[in-house]
C-alpha cells in the first residue's frame, strides 16, 4: 500500500495551490483527480481578475502552469476516483477504484459541480444542446441561436464569450436585472448579439434528438412561450461534491463543507479548500488561498503529531 504525508483528493485550483506548498513544504504529495485536471477552472476561456495572470490568461492555461508548478516539487499526480475515506485514525486510509493508499493528511479539495434547472428535457438532451460549458461546447454553435440561463457573474460572461461564434445569444433571467458584476453588464448591454428575456424561468427543453426550442414560464404572469434555440447553456450556481464526508464532517443546509480559518474540518489531520468549503467568494484567488492555508497546516499538524 502506497503511503504519503498529504494526498489531496481533487485537482483543481485549490488542490493544485495545496500541492505546491505542501510539496515545497518537503511533503510526500499525491493529489487524486477523477476527471480533469483543473476542475471549473479549466473549462473558463479568461481569467481576468486573477492576479498575475494579464499574459494568456485563459483558465486551461493558468492551471496548467499551477499543476507544472507543483510537480516541479516533486508532487504526484493519478486519475482515479475515490470511494471512501477511513478519516478516524491517525493514519487515513483511501480506497479508489484502482488502489488503496495511507495518508498522515488529506486535503479534500473535490470543488463544485453546475447546478441543473431540473426541468423536463434537460438530461434528456445533455450533450445534444444542453451544455454547462461554453469553451467546451461553443464551437458547436457557430452562426447558430443559443440561450443562456441565469444572471450572475458566470452566466454573463460566458455568454459574451459565446458571442464570438454563435449568431445570437439571449440571456434567460428569472429576475429583471442582472445579478453580475457592473463591469460584465457592460460588455453585455453593448454587444449587440446579446438579447434579454426578463422575468423568466426555463420550464422545459425540447427537441427530437437535439435541442430545438425552449419553454420559457415568466415568473410574474405565468404566461408560457416556445422560444426557438439550437443551444442551452445553463449558469445558475453550483452544487458542492462533498459526499465523500457527508456525516463525517459539519456541513452547511446546501451541503458546503464547514471549516475553520485553518481549514480544519473538525476531523484530525482532515482539510477542506476550495469551493466545497462554505464560504463568501468561490473565486480561482479564494481557491488558491484555501490550498495555501490547508497545506501549511497540514505540514505543522504533522510537525506536532508525528516528528515530536
């Protein structure tokens, strides 16, 4: 059985911040990804208020300079999936589908997943329309007709990203103004691809095969119209991948991890960073931040437990 000083269960900003540092920190390091590396971030096409990042600051490359980084000092990398964490005793030990490993430390850094609509039509046609990545799937719709859902920071911006291949995108948003920041609304309101639909909600998705057309409900009236798209891209928020530690460690009512400033989850030696922890700003900085703090306190927790 393979053993380690800290094995970091996720590989994106926040894990890939923890490896560095704990790796720096001379820590035996294994950080565990079950997809991609990167998570949320490597599917963002510009990350422009990270700081440092105003030469090609496309996530992909960020994150891909992040895991390099590490790696320089020595971290490991796999791609499997874990199944379960024995956290209780001093030595944790983890079990994946391709192996088993001990551990002094984990960092549970597994992020978040795009929260769905819920509405008829949209696993249906997931990958055949329904996309919750525009740089992944935008190329898809070139001089085409999209919709985006929701109002936020992301929604926004990805539909303006979306502007620079599909023909025309509205933004479906079950409020009557934006929720992103003045500066995306902006860029928004001045493209003259973006249209608005207010006071909506996405009732269903349809189409045979694919998608061809959106029912949309508006929230104030209740009036239902078919509204016709060849896309739909849904940024309404996401959902914590946190059940490794449902009922090992205190979550908040969404089902975030709840840590202390150390990123303590309450567990000995167990941590959380990132953006299944609860917390304020779910950002690529905040993430980077959580990692930093995670491993570092790993490393003293190790000093005091095992080397004294």
């Amino acid at each position: 059985m393979e053993k380690y000083d800290c094995i970091i269960i996720g590989g994106g900003p926040a894990g890939l911040s923890a490896a560095l540092y704990a790796s720096r920190g001379k820590m035996n390091t294994l950080v565990i990804e079950m997809k991609e590396f990167g998570g949320q971030a490597a599917t963002t096409d510009e990350l422009e208020n990270y700081p440092g990042s105003m030469e090609e600051p496309t996530g992909p490359k960020i994150v891909e300079r992040m895991r390099e980084q590490a790696a320089s000092f020595g971290t490991k990398f796999i791609v499997d999936e874990v199944l379960n964490i024995d956290a209780e005793s001093d030595i944790k030990k983890i079990k994946t589908k391709k192996n088993e490993y001990e551990t002094k430390t984990v960092i549970f850094a597994t992020g978040a997943q795009p929260r769905k609509i819920g509405c008829p039509g949209e696993d249906e046609l997931r990958g055949k329309g329904v996309s919750y990545c525009a740089t992944c799937d935008a190329d898809f719709f070139t001089d085409l007709e999209v919709v985006v859902v929701g109002g936020g920071d992301s929604a926004v911006k990805e539909a303006i990203y979306l502007t620079k291949f599909a023909d025309k995108v509205t933004v479906i948003h079950r409020r009557d103004q934006l929720r992103a920041a003045p500066i995306h609304q902006e860029k928004a309101f001045a493209n003259p691809k973006i249209k608005f639909a207010w006071d909506s909600v996405v009732e269903r998705i349809e189409g045979d095969g694919i998608v061809e057309k959106v029912v949309l409900k508006n929230v104030k009236t209740g009036k239902l119209t078919d509204y016709r798209t060849d896309g739909v891209f849904v940024f309404i928020g996401t959902v914590p991948k946190a059940d490794l530690l449902k009922g090992k460690v205190k979550m908040d009512k969404k089902g975030y991890i709840i840590t202390n400033d150390d990123m303590e989850t309450g567990i000995e030696g167990v941590y959380a960073a990132g953006d299944c922890r609860s917390k304020r700003l779910r950002q690529v900085i905040t993430a980077a931040a959580d990692g930093a703090i995670a491993a570092t306190a790993a490393n003293e927790y190790i000093d005091k437990k095992f080397e004294s």
